[in-house]
C-alpha cells in the first residue's frame, strides 16, 4: 500500500482538517467585524457542514483495509464509531452557538474538530504508537478547550488539573506500552498478543498491564484514577464539558477494549474475576477498579449541589459499568459496549445543554438554579427529564438497553458458574442508589417553588431547543427500538443483525 491509497482511507480525517483550518482562515479574514453571535453560527454551521460530508462519505465507502501493519484500520465497525464521534461533535457545536464565554471562535471550533481528528484516528489504530500519538493529539485539543473561557478562574484551574494528571497519564502509558514492545518486539497488537501467548503472567508485563490501565483509566475517569473529572466538568466551558464527557468516553473506551482484548488476549494474560475462581490478569484488575468507580461515583453524586459536579461522578459510575463489558472481552460485549458510550454521549450532550440553558438564564448551576424549572422553561425541562430517566436507567429509555446489554454480556461471559454475577449484582445496586440522585434533579425542576426567580422566564433559543429535542428523541428512539442501533453494531461485526 503506498501513500495515495492511505489518504484515501483517511479521507473522512482529511475533510475534517481541511473543515477547521477553512474555518480558522474564514473566521480570520471574513468575520472578524460581524457581531458575535452571527460569527459563532456561520464558522459554526461550516464546521457542521465538514462533519456531515465526512460522515457522508464513511455511509457512502464500504472500505475494509489495515493500512501499514494497523496504523490505520478502516472498517464497517470504525467507521460506525467514527460517525457516532462526529455526530456528538456536530451537537455539541450547534449547542455552542449561543455562547458567549470567547471571542476566539474560530480557534474554538478549530480545537473541537482536532480533537475530533484525534479520536478517530485512535478508533481506527492498532497500532500502540499511533494509538499513544492520536490519544495525544486528541488530549492536548481537549486541555486547551477546558482553559478556553478567560473570564473564569475556574476553567483555569480545572485546565491545569486536568494537564497535570493527563501528563502523569501519558507518562505512565508511553511506559507501560514500551515495555509491551520490548516483551514482544512488535508495536501491532495482534502481534504483540502472538509475542505474548503462552508465555504467563512475566513480571515485566504485569508492571505494563497494571501502567496500560492506569493510563487508560484515567481517560475514561475511573476510581481511583478520577480526580481530574469534577473539577474539568464543573470548570470547563459547557460545550467543552460536554464534548469531554461524550466523544472522548466513545473513544477512550473503544481503543481500551481494542488493547485489552486484541492485544493482551489469551487466557494466561486476561486472568478471571470470577467469585471463588479468581486468576491473576488483566481482568480482575479492571474488575476492581470498575466496582471502586460504580460505588465512589454514586455514592459521592448523592451529596453534590452542583449539577456539573453531580454529572461528573454521574461519569465515574458509568465508567464502572462499562467497564464490564471490558471485562467480558466478547463480542457481544464489544457491541453492547458501543451502544452503551454511544447513547450515553448523546444523553450527556443533551444534560449539559440544558445546564448552559440554566446558566445563561440564572448565572449558574446548582441545584437551586434549577428550581421551577418546568415552569419557566417546559420544552427543556421535559428534556432534561428524558436525559435524567435514562441515565438512571428506566425503561423504556436508551440507557435501560445500554445498561442491560453490557449487564447481560458480562453475566454470559462468567457462564457456566456465572461468575462475574456478583459484579451484576453491585451494579444494579448502584444503579438503584442513582436514580436517588437524578430523581433530586427533577424534584428541584418539578417540584421546587422557583420563588422569585419564576419571574424571569428562560429564553432558550430555537435552535437550542431543537437540538435538546433531537437528542431527547434519539434517547427515546434508540430506547423503544434499541435494534436500530445494535443491529447497525451487530451488522458492522459481521454477527448479522440483532
């Protein structure tokens, strides 16, 4: 394969840095004198455009290449999780339109879609270098979009905080991934696992195992490897917050699986999380930390006052939940892994919309801001009332599929002792003590006197409210009929439809 074939499975990537390089350019030497607003929307509605036609040509090719040894994989199954990734991307710009918070739009919008290239070059690796390049591209994008609102001192410091453990996190994955290559002299990760099989649990790797999923854990902001979150989600721009919180989970989760299950694969290296038929690996590690990560992150949601913050470690629980579709490593449990991250990103999207409608109208985000929210604004309460149920889990909402698919896979994978049952078993307990949580945020919506503040109706704008209403109907859609989107997974893996 030479150069020319790999630009052309690169394309979607190219459009999309081609779209935000035009965009710089426009933005620069064009709408530097019109109002605000109107800049926001026209850059904006640019970048949409580039993320459409990028998706436009993924539905249209029906490529299925692995270019120079995984450096770039293109096939049905990226290229879904790719168009899911830009999707999350085209809402959260059309959610950013209406803010105020820069007047460096075009740098703005610019770092979104880097980003965006970043996360889908590392859905498309298998390669640990391009893995760890991409992983950077797309966190230095996301640092300097935490830090983009000037006027607040608290986008300052979560940016820091965040910098400063995702260096940490490099450090310990770059090392943890050097020493994979120097155990099995190969960057590629079928390789890497050929290199590895038979030869047990070596010293060496349990040190890389154990470096790979602290690095990988703090991407997906698991416990104890979470501190970063509340701080960036609270601190960050809400578009930004939101975008960190969907398209990065998306990604960050898929490549992890991808570098567990590919490239750490057989059963002397996964090990066993079973209850009483324990084994040293992969497995009970990441078991260990997705039920630290489902109890703090609920637990610690139950006293938060501010919304931002109680998203947050909203994030942390959910995190633990998929991370047991991580630990099934099967490929039902890939699948319900994708359709768990991808109606999750929609859902937060769509959360932290309704928090920017708040904060624009009060000047904040606490649970008392949003007091009588149903009768100052009812379009979007009902919204946030679709987003909440789901995240909790109710039927017959996206996130009741996401969260019985990933439950089931992990309770089949134990088969026949259904050993990770008890993993199941804490979940569902903490998906009770959520709904506690989410149910607070509606009863302040619902049920609160909104007092004075009843007396300043929200204004949210049209295309806001269209947009939360979309992402509410594809909540509920993805919901009633979950095949449309499984089956779509099911279909890219080659298992059919669902």
């Amino acid at each position: 394969m030479n150069y020319v074939d790999l630009i052309k499975l690169a394309v979607p990537e190219t459009i999309i840095a081609l779209t935000a390089l035009a965009v710089l350019a426009i933005d620069l030497v064009a709408l530097r004198g019109l109002e605000q607003r109107f800049r926001f929307i026209i850059a904006g509605m640019i970048a949409c455009v580039g993320c459409v036609g990028a998706i436009a040509w993924m539905l249209i090719s029906h490529a299925n290449e692995n270019a120079f040894a995984g450096m770039l994989v293109v096939n049905p199954l990226t290229q879904l999780v790719k168009i899911s990734i830009l999707a999350l991307t085209i809402f959260t710009i059309l959610l950013s339109m209406n803010s105020d918070f820069t007047t460096h739009i075009g740098e703005y919008l610019a770092l979104i879609l880097f980003a965006a290239i970043g996360m889908m070059f590392l859905v498309s690796a298998e390669d640990i270098l391009m893995i760890f390049i991409a992983l950077e591209l797309t966190s230095l994008s996301l640092y300097i979009l935490t830090a983009f609102n000037k006027r607040d001192i608290k986008s300052a410091e979560a940016s820091l905080k965040y910098f400063l453990f995702g260096g940490m996190s490099a450090a310990f994955t770059l090392f943890g991934l050097s020493l994979v290559y120097g155990l099995s002299g190969s960057t590629n990760l079928p390789q890497i696992a050929a290199a590895l099989a038979g030869k047990g649990l070596d010293p060496l790797l349990v040190v890389a195992i154990v470096m790979v999923v602290i690095g990988f854990g703090f991407k997906i902001a698991a416990v104890p490897f979470h501190l970063w979150a509340p701080d960036a989600y609270q601190g960050a721009p809400t578009p930004s917050a939101a975008f960190i919180a969907s398209g990065s989970k998306v990604a960050s989760f898929f490549i992890f699986a991808k570098v567990m299950a590919i490239g750490f694969a057989g059963k002397d290296i996964q090990g066993s999380g079973a209850w009483h038929a324990y084994a040293p690996g992969w497995v009970p590690v990441i078991g260990i930390v997705a039920a630290l990560s489902m109890i703090l992150g609920n637990l610690v949601a139950i006293v938060q006052t501010s919304v931002r913050r109680l998203i947050a470690y909203s994030a942390i629980a959910h995190a633990g939940y998929m991370l047991l579709a991580i630990m099934s490593h099967s490929e039902q449990s890939l699948a319900s892994l994708i359709y768990y991250a991808v109606t999750y990103g929609l859902t937060t999207v769509g959360a932290f919309g309704v928090v920017a409608v708040v904060e624009q109208g009060t000047g904040g985000e606490k649970m008392s801001d949003f007091a009588g929210l149903s009768r100052r604004a009812p379009l979007v309460s009902f919204c946030m009332l679709i987003f909440m149920l789901s995240l909790a889990g109710i039927p017959p909402l996206a996130g009741f599929f996401g969260k019985f698919y990933v439950f089931s896979a992990a309770v089949k994978s134990g088969a026949p002792d259904l050993g990770l049952l008890w993993l199941v078993i804490l979940a569902v307990a903490m998906s009770a003590v959520s709904l506690f949580y989410y149910l607070q945020v509606l009863k302040q919506i619902y049920v609160t006197d909104p007092g004075a503040s009843s007396n300043n109706p929200l204004k949210p704008t049209v295309l806001t409210q269209v947009v939360l209403l979309v992402l509410a109907a594809l909540v509920i859609l993805f919901g009633c009929t979950p095949n449309l989107l499984i089956g779509w997974i099911l279909s890219a893996m080659g298992m059919g439809p669902a």
